[in-house]
C-alpha cells in the first residue's frame, strides 16, 4: 500500500491520471503520450518518465499502435486506496475534528510528499538494478 501513496503522492502524476479518467468517462479508448503532453503542458521526456512510474505500479496500462501507444487508466490500485481512506471520511462524517493546513503548509506537505516519492523511486530503480534481482 505505501508504493501507492509514493506514487499518487506527485502532483503532475495525479494530473495524468485524472486527464485519463476523464477521457475514459468519454468512451475514449486510450489516450496519446503526445494529448497527455499538449494537456498538461509538460515536456514529452517528464510526462514519459512518469508514466513509467504509472505502469511499474499498475495504474495505467498501454496500447501500442505501430510507434504510437495509448495509456488508459487502470482502477483496481485506485480501489485498495479508496478502501483504506474510507474509515477516515467516515471519522469526518461522525464529527472527528478535520485539520485544514494553512496554504503555505499544505505547499510544504506537498514539496515533503514529492521528495519522498522521487527518493522511494530512485531507490526502488537502483534496487532492480543490483545483480540477482
């Protein structure tokens, strides 16, 4: 479960995501690395090393069609996330106290999140990468 908070823990990461549910309620039948691009307004190289990330953790799948592929978004993760934070919302509902953080906190849980995803990352890719795994 944590690998999945590392990963929707990023920003520009959730915004692919929800740039594919969206086309998905569409009826669209995967989206182009170059829409994703043109979307967000990121480079082609982020928004490819992203979707790495999507697809090592399951959350998008890819389509190829000659050079092109087509991501769609895949659920089921999302699902077990939804699960765990249900308790959470249903402590909301019942009058447990909710702490909003000012904006400039919220920024810095975000930049903390963001970090943490991106060293999670890097040492799970240094990890695959030693001999006998």
């Amino acid at each position: 479960m944590a690998d999945i908070f590392g990963v929707i823990a990023d920003a520009t990461r959730r915004d692919i995501l929800r740039l594919l549910l969206d086309r998905s309620v569409t009826g669209e039948q995967g989206t182009s690395v170059s829409h994703i691009v043109s979307e967000l307004g990121v480079s082609q190289p982020t928004v490819s090393k992203h979707l790495k990330v999507l697809r090592e953790a399951e959350l998008v799948s890819v389509r190829e069609d000659g050079q092109h592929r087509f991501y769609s978004l895949s659920a089921a993760p999302l699902v077990e996330v939804e699960d765990w934070l249900l308790p959470f919302e249903d402590a909301a509902d019942a009058g447990v106290p909710v702490v909003v953080l000012p904006v400039s906190a919220a920024h810095a849980a975000e930049v903390v999140g963001r970090a943490a995803a991106s060293v999670n990352h890097a040492v799970n890719a240094a990890l695959r990468r030693l001999p006998g795994r």
